[in-house]
C-alpha cells in the first residue's frame, strides 16, 4: 500500500492548554499543483491517529492530491508513545468542547504556515475533514464552526452524544464526580470525570452533531456500517435526515463492523474488502467536492 512518492511529516502544535496536538503530514511529492486542499482527519473515542489502518488510509487519500493531516486530541490520553494510553488524567477530562477547540488550533496553524510540508504549498482556505465515531460527531460541528471546511465524510459517527450517557454513568457523576470505561483492547479501566458530561449537556447546541448538522451547507457523505456494533446506523441515518446541505449522502455498509473489519494493531498487507469500499467512497467524494 505504500509508496515513495508520498511524504510524511511528524510534529505536534500547542493546544490552547499549552498541550501537545500531535500529528502526521502526509502529502503527495510528485505533484505539479499548487495549493494542496488539506484533509483533516479526527479520531474517535478511545482511539489516536496510529490506530490500526487509518495511518495507511490516510497515505492512501494523499495519493489523489490531497495532503491528510491525522491529528491526536490533546486530552486523547495518549503521549509521545502515539499508541499507549499512558496519560489518564488528560483522557479522564477530555470534553467535546477542547476536542473542537484542538481542531481550530490546527486550522489556525495552517492558515499561519505553522504545519506545511517541504516542497509544496497547502490551501488552508479549502480544507475537508473526516472524522471516525466520536470524530466523527466532532467533524459536524467542526464543518459548522469553521468556514474553512469545504466538504465533510463521517465514519461510523455518533449522532448525539448526550443520548450516550448512561444511568450508571451520571450517577457515578452524581455521587463520585467520575465514571470508568473499561478499555476492551488494553483492558485498562479507564477514568471519565463529570467535566465531561457537564460540558456536553452546557454546550449542546454547540457541540452535538445532530444539532449542529442542521447548519451545513456544505457537501456531506455519512458512511456507517449496517452491522456496527458499538454506534447503531441509524445514528448516520438521523445525521443524514438532519443535515440541510444540499448535496449530502448515506452510504451503508453491509456485512462489517464500527471499524469496518480493521483492528489495532493493523499488519495484514492489504485492507479488508470493506474497508477498501468505505476508502473508495471516501476518495472519491472528495475527489467530486473538495477539488
């Protein structure tokens, strides 16, 4: 799936926190174009850039022109190691509202030439962002809060995130101030305080996609597979019937999961069949829209 004719730039810019965004550059070497469109893309909950096959995805899409930009959350619990979640006390406090706040940060390094590859110049004016599950939610209100973003393409998304809480989780809230998620690939059991929901519900109408996609003017493909078993597909059929954009799109996957058949830590040489068909949709919509 590689080739030498994609580069990658590995470096991180400070949060508003002061914290480390890290990311990776991808960005096609070969090319006579200038102004490379960017593509964002976001991770979901319990995830990180490096995770399983979106580093290959993301070189992949960069073939067609594009220069991708994966990007790790700042609370996302995950240091300099880019695969262990050895920063707890960050993930513990990670809320939606840092999470879109992260993603201004970047575009605004952008926009600055803080991020730029070697060689060849990126249009910060024309970006597109992709985002998986809890980034997926993310990249809604992403596409609504920033007029920089030209086109949008969720994985797997979460529709509303405040639909998500569980009793057990606001008691736990309630009475303890936090919650605990167990980590079914790490086995780590790990810590969610009350910031997090109270963030949430104060700021809903700013932060959740079934919201906030009633705003979009913009191109809009919501990809979800029909056996995902951790986010329902309905949850892209209620963005998809929510989202005012003109030019939107559904697109069901049959026969996979949240993931599309990809796991962590990804080592099979070619993708599975499922998720070569969510990348080719997925290229192929920007290839149409964000051009």
């Amino acid at each position: 799936m590689k080739d030498n004719k994609i580069s990658k730039i590995s470096s991180s810019v400070p949060s508003t926190e002061n914290l480390p965004i890290y990311y990776d550059l991808y960005y096609p070497t070969d090319t006579k174009q200038d102004n490379l469109p960017v593509i964002l893309f976001l991770h979901g909950f319990k995830g990180f850039k490096d995770w399983g096959a979106f580093p290959d995805a993301c070189h992949e899409l960069s073939k067609a022109g594009f220069a991708v930009l994966a990007m790790n959350f700042s609370l996302n619990g995950v240091s300099e190691s880019m695969t262990e979640f050895d920063q707890l006390d960050l993930f513990a406090r990670e809320t939606l509202s840092q999470d879109l706040e992260d993603v201004g940060t970047v575009i605004k390094a952008l926009k600055d030439k803080d991020i730029a590859g070697e060689g060849v110049s990126l249009d910060a004016s024309t970006i597109g962002v992709l985002g998986h599950s809890r980034g997926g939610h993310t990249a809604v209100a992403v596409a609504a809060e920033y007029p920089e973003i030209k086109c949008l393409v969720t994985w797997s998304a979460v529709a509303d995130y405040n639909a998500r809480w569980s009793d057990e989780m606001i008691n736990d809230w309630e009475e303890k101030g936090v919650t605990e998620i167990k980590n079914g690939r790490t086995g780590q059991m790990m810590p969610v305080k009350d910031v997090v929901y109270k963030d949430a519900i104060e700021n809903a109408d700013r932060l959740m996609a079934v919201k906030r996609v009633q705003e979009l003017d913009i191109p809009a493909l919501f990809v979800h597979s029909k056996g995902d078993e951790g986010v329902p597909y309905s949850e892209a059929e209620k963005l998809y019937e929510h989202c005012n954009a003109e030019d939107k799109k559904i697109e069901l996957i049959p026969d996979s999961g949240h993931t599309f058949d990809t796991a962590h830590p990804f080592e099979d040489e070619e993708f599975p069949e499922a998720f070569i068909t969510v990348l080719s949709i997925t290229g192929n919509w920007f290839q149409s829209h964000l051009k």
